[in-house]
C-alpha cells in the first residue's frame, strides 16, 4: 500500500465520520469536553 492509496483511505474515513455524524445528527467536529478540560485547567493555575 502506498501514499496514496493510504491518503484515500484516511479520506474514506473521514468523509464517513462526518456522514455518519449528520445521519446522527452529532456535530463531529464539537470538543465540549476539550473546551471543559481546558477552562478546568485555566482555573486550577489562577
């Protein structure tokens, strides 16, 4: 398998991520938790 076949199947997955995700109505670009961590961590050195 070579660069280019593996770039196509990372896309597949990707584009299948985000179909999926609208399917299920989930917005897959959403990081709430990653937002949350990172407020938590801003508290925690004030």
């Amino acid at each position: 398998m070579d660069e280019y076949n593996i770039a196509k199947l990372m896309f597949s997955y990707q584009l299948l991520t985000s179909v999926i995700g609208a399917f299920l109505q989930i917005d897959t670009y959403d990081q709430p938790g990653v937002e949350k961590s990172k407020d938590i961590l801003k508290e925690s050195f004030t």
